[in-house]
C-alpha cells in the first residue's frame, strides 16, 4: 500500500489515521491532547499518535508519501507551527509540527492547516467535491473552514475562517483567546458552563452550577428544565448569527456542521440554525446546513485528502 497520512491535533483529542490513495483507512489511533506543560509535550504526543497509527496500519513511518495536518489555531504557517492556542493552557506558547513530523516520516510533502479548513478539505473530498461550502466546527471551539470557487481558503500564515473570535456582542463576555463577545465565548463547548452561570439569576434548575458542562445543559434542556432551555435557546441565536455571518463571507450552498457539541446533540444546534437563519440572510440565497462528522473523524480524515490531493481536497486530484 502507498501510505498517506492525516493527522487531527484538537484541543481535546489527538488523532491519526494512515490510508491509501483512495482514502480507505488502514490503521488509527487516538489519544487524549496533553495538557502541556508545554507545546513540545504535546507535539511527542502527536508523534506518538503517529507511530501508533502507522504500526495499526502495518507500515513504518518512513514509507509515508505525503502528510497533511489539522490543527487547533492560530496558525504561523511558515513556521510550521500553533501558536498561543485559545484552548489550552497559557504554558502551551507554541507547538512545533511540521518539522518534527517532517524528520518521522521522511517526506516534504505536508500540508499544515486549521482543523476547520482540514473539515473543508474532507466534506469537499469525500463527499461531492462541492465548490462553494464551508465546514463549521461547534466543539470545544468554533472554527470554520471554507472552499470558495472550488478553492480551498487558507489566507495569511494559514489563518482564514476563524470566525470563532468573529465579534457577535462588542461588550460581550470574555473569550479564552484575551477577546471579548465572540461567537465562541458563547457557544464553545468550554464556554458554555460560564454562559449559563452568566445567564442564571435565581432560576430554579436541576443543574449544578458549580460542576457543569455543556453536555448536562443540552441534557437538562432536553430533559424539559426551563432554565436549561433558555440557555441552549440563547446558543441557537448565536449560532445563527454566526452563521449569517459566515454565508455573508463567503456565499457557500452548504454549511456542513460538525464537531462535538453539533454531533452530540444534533436537533438543538442544527435546528435553531435552520430556522433563524432566513431571516439574518441578505445574498439571496440561504444554505444547506447540514449535520457531517458523525464519528467524530471529519478532521483527521480531510488531513488524509489534504495529504492524497496535494491540500486542495479537489478528488480530481488524487
């Protein structure tokens, strides 16, 4: 088999996954992204990640054709590198990976980009080499990554599409990245606990709003808690704002939506979305929104078509 490699570096989860030209999977691995101390920590975990994933697949590491990357941002393409990622700790500066990587598999041909834009690559390659989408992540984070005219945007040093630190509310709660009033400060899955102890105000709730995460607010919404309903209300609101947004950027015909807090609870997220969106749109023309990433693997397996195409995900061009 000639080995291709796609590597997914998230701010929960490290995953890699080694495939053929077609981008059949031959051998995965997962691992949970270290803490740090530092971001050489956690590049060692990547390349463990890495080497796992290649002996799973019964080849060695240095048979490896071409590699892409998906990563957490912000991005210093040149460098090869994520620097200051919003998501993990402020010890964690930057984290090496194009060089390291490079020096493992023996290859020069790896393509670096934000885990989002990774997404864009995989929905274009794997499904119908759409030219015009954006792939959405509504996870630890939100990200985005989008195709424009059947080109994959990466901007400059790699950094196109975060609308995760798009402002929504000027004054606005804080966001992990130093900001205030992002999108992602409300809908992030690491901040929604926060938003709902921003929000209560002597509610009745069955949450325990001292231990809480995002999985227990949709839960407790579902569960027909009010006070959790007006939570996972308010996130719909922003999403769809934040999604406007997006179709006003860059005019996709579909918005896929992946990442944990849309894969977990689908109908909560996805629904508000559809339903608001009409009414913040003014191009014409509102988008498929559509639920993708149901495994979990929608990153890792567009680092793999980033490494079978060359970076454009253009199934043209494996």
């Amino acid at each position: 088999m000639v080995a291709y490699l796609g590597v997914d570096l998230g701010a929960t989860t490290i995953r890699a996954v080694v495939g053929d030209r077609a981008g059949q999977v031959a051998g995965t691995h997962r691992t949970p992204t270290p803490r740090g101390p530092t971001g050489v920590a956690i590049t060692e975990a990547v390349l463990d990640a890495v080497r796992e994933a290649c002996a799973d697949a019964g080849v060695d590491p240095e048979t490896v054709v071409a590699a892409g990357i998906g990563a957490v941002g912000p991005l210093d393409h040149d460098a090869g590198a994520t620097v200051r990622p919003a998501n993990l700790p402020a010890g964690v500066d930057r984290i090496p990976l194009v060089g390291p990587l490079e020096t493992l598999v023996s290859t020069d041909r790896l393509y670096l980009h934000n885990d989002a834009t990774a997404g864009a690559i995989g929905e274009r390659f794997f499904g119908d080499g759409e030219d015009h989408l954006v792939y959405l992540t509504l996870s630890t984070g939100v990200g985005a990554g989008a195709v424009v005219d059947g080109h994959v945007l990466s901007g400059w040093r790699g950094n196109a599409a975060e609308v995760g630190h798009v402002t929504v509310d000027p004054e606005g709660r804080p966001c992990g990245c130093g900001g205030a009033g992002h999108w992602e400060a409300y809908c992030g899955g690491a901040n929604v606990p926060g938003y709902a102890r921003d929000l209560h105000d002597g509610d009745a709730t069955s949450l325990d709003l001292a231990d809480l995460d995002a999985a227990a607010v949709f839960a407790a919404a579902a569960d027909g808690d009010d006070f959790a309903g007006r939570v996972v209300d308010r996130i719909g609101r922003w999403n769809a704002v934040g999604v406007a947004t997006l179709v006003h950027a860059y005019a996709p015909t579909t918005v896929a939506v992946g990442g944990g807090v849309a894969r977990n609870n689908p109908e909560p997220v996805l629904g508000p979305i559809r339903e608001r969106l009409p009414a913040h749109v003014h191009v014409g023309t509102v988008p498929d929104v559509r639920l993708t990433d149901r495994d979990g693997d929608a990153v890792v397996r567009g680092a793999l078509a980033s490494a079978i195409t060359g970076g454009t995900g253009d199934p043209a061009d494996r």
